[in-house]
C-alpha cells in the first residue's frame, strides 16, 4: 500500500498543497511549529476521517475558511484508488472513487496507517483510555465488523447511560436496553481478545530479537468480566450476570458501571506488569514492540503493509530502538517522518529518502521546489 498524491485545501496552515511520494521513505524536516506534523495528521485524517489531535474538526479548517480538504491517491498492489475527506463547519463528507460514502465502516480501511508519535511512548505506562483509544483505532482499520459494534455499542452505552439518569425506569425498557448493549459488547470484547493475541505473537518475536532474548512480553486484557476464553455465548453470559449483580449500584450511581468502555490492556516481561514496574527502557521497547507489530499483523490481515507515520518520535528512541525500527521498516513499509533534524538519523539510514523542508506552512523539496 503506498501514498502516491497527497493533495490539501485550506487545511490547518495550507491553503493549498499539492505532493507526490514516489519514494518509501519520505522526511519532513524543519523547526518545532512550522507545520510538519500537520502533513502526518492530513494523512492520518485521510485514512480515518478525523484528526488523531483533536476532536474538534474545525480546528482543522484555515481560519479564514469555510472548509478544508484532504485528499489522496491510494495505490495497492491491484488498483489504485482516490480519497477524499471533506470537512465543514457542518460536518465531514468522505468520498471512496468520488462516490461519498454514507456510513464510516464503509470509509475506513481503504487506506491504513500506523502512527508512532512521542506520545505513544506512553501507551504502556499512560490511563486506560490511551490503551482503548490505540485497540478502537487499529482494530477497527482491519475489522469492518468490529468498527459497526464499536460504534453500535457507543450509541448504546449513551443511551443506557441517558436512561439511567432518568427519574423513574421500567425495569422493561431497561431490560431491552441492556440485552441490545450486552449483545453489541460482547463482540467488542470478543474481538479485542482475537485482535490482542495475534498482536501478542508478532509482539513476542520482536521483543525477543530487540531485548536478544533476555525478555519475553505477554498480554492480558483487564475486564471486570472473569473472561478466560474467547467464546461468545460465555463472554454473553459473565456480561449478562456482572451487570444483573451490579444493577443496584448503576441505579444509585445512575451510570453503566461495567463493559468494554472500562476495559484495559495489560503488558507483561518475563511475568512482571510493565505499566506498575517496568522501567522506562522497558516501557519504551515495549511501545515500540507494539508498533512494529502492528505492521506485519496488519499485513497478515489485509495482505498490504499499511502506510507508518513517525511523527518526531526518533529523537526519543536511542540507536538500538532506531536501528530496530528501521531495519523493520526497510523495503516494505512507506513512511513519513517528521523531524527537526538529521543528525540522529544519518547513521541508521539504509535507502535514500525523499526530504522535505518545511518553513511556515510552504514546503520544498530537496532538490527541486514542491
């Protein structure tokens, strides 16, 4: 899978951009706040339909615009394919060919990224949610079936929970209200657990050769539900009796105390819980585990390697994380980079990049004026 046409229209600090990436490796470099992580957060929206910063889209229109636009040139192996994100004070369209495409699992997953950015670092040691936030995004990139239950079971939690905050309830309609939501989390849950022990395979590989075998990683995923195999009806069923013991509670508390909402993803090495005691090394590696992971098992589940944004995350990793990294990526995997600097990459570098400076919302490549 490759980016071939990046094309923007009034987005963050471009009026208008037009770029082409005929290479793999392609780096952005110039001072902090010039623009760079602006060209990865375009592609990233491309690919997803929303920006990874914020959650406000019009945060993303120029501030003197009425809209923006992202669009792009989507080559796989058989076809080529282009994309096109619109975004208003309104609302967002999303075009797949130039047809507009009404539902988002209909969007998503023509184009897949993998975002590595210093904050990512932090996956490990970082809140629960940052662990959801990373299973919601990737998981759904790869699982059409997953992205309609997550969004199904989304509406249904705000609904339950609108519900419960209501005066007086019929134990009727919050009956039906509770099956539909148990039925939609426990396919969450159910393919979390598929998504995580795959992950858990590549992961073990690359922790192996990067520790050289000195470390061996494991995940859990950490529900309040005592779930022990991946199995529908079970997970149904310890889903169905954990809300049943806790319906006095979610009464009082008038909220939904128990589901995937409130699950976490755990990280283990040599048997010890990486978030409570790992140093920082060994939080750093294992992030960095996770991401290049996440590269062959989205290979191995759509038959492409997606596209890898590094957003000025070299800086942090040292030459050992940097060469791995790297040497991961090497020939199969089209990046772009943002950096404020070469020095750190000169050493490790294998192919010959394609180099961006950036200054103040112009950009221009080396060599040539983009």
């Amino acid at each position: 899978m490759k980016l071939s046409h990046l094309s923007l229209e009034n987005f963050r600090n471009y009026s208008s951009l037009e770029l082409d990436f005929p290479k793999s490796l392609n780096i952005f470099l110039g001072e902090n706040a010039q623009g760079k992580t602006n060209i990865l957060e375009a592609i990233y929206t491309l690919a997803m339909s929303k920006s990874h910063r914020t959650h406000n889209e019009k945060e993303l229109i120029k501030w003197d615009s009425d809209f923006a636009k992202v669009s792009g040139l989507i080559e796989k192996e058989h076809s080529r394919l282009p994309l096109e994100v619109l975004l208003t004070k309104k609302g967002r369209k999303t075009k797949v060919n130039y047809l507009e495409q009404k539902k988002l699992s209909a969007y998503i997953g023509h184009l897949n990224v993998i975002l590595f950015a210093p904050e990512d670092l932090a996956l490990v040691k970082g809140a629960p949610s940052v662990r959801r936030r990373f299973l919601d995004m990737e998981l759904g990139q790869i699982s059409p079936v997953y992205l309609y239950e997550l969004v199904r079971f989304n509406q249904l939690l705000k609904q339950r929970n609108a519900y419960l905050k209501q005066e007086k309830i019929d134990p009727v309609l919050l009956s039906v209200l509770t099956d539909e939501f148990v039925k939609s989390g426990t396919e969450v849950i159910f393919q979390r657990l598929l998504f995580i022990e795959k992950l858990e395979g590549f992961m073990a590989k690359i922790q192996e050769e990067i520790t050289s075998g000195k470390e061996a990683v494991t995940l859990s995923y950490d529900s309040y539900l005592p779930v022990k195999e991946k199995n529908k009806e079970v997970i149904s069923g310890l889903f169905k009796e954990a809300l049943e013991e806790k319906k006095a509670q979610e009464l009082f508390r008038k909220t939904t105390l128990i589901g995937p909402h409130r699950d976490d993803l755990l990280f283990f090495i040599n048997g010890i819980n990486v978030q409570a005691f790992g140093s920082q090394g060994q939080q750093r590696t294992t992030a960095l585990c996770v991401k290049l992971a996440e590269i062959d098992l989205m290979k191995e589940e759509i038959g492409e390697y997606p596209i890898l944004l590094l957003d000025d995350v070299m800086s942090e990793l040292d030459d050992n994380r940097q060469l791995h990294l790297l040497s991961a990526i090497e020939g199969k995997v089209q990046t772009f980079l943002t950096t404020t600097t070469l020095t750190h990459l000169q050493n490790n570098l294998t192919v010959t990049p394609d180099i961006f400076y950036v200054k103040k919302g112009s950009i221009e490549r080396q060599g040539e004026q983009a």
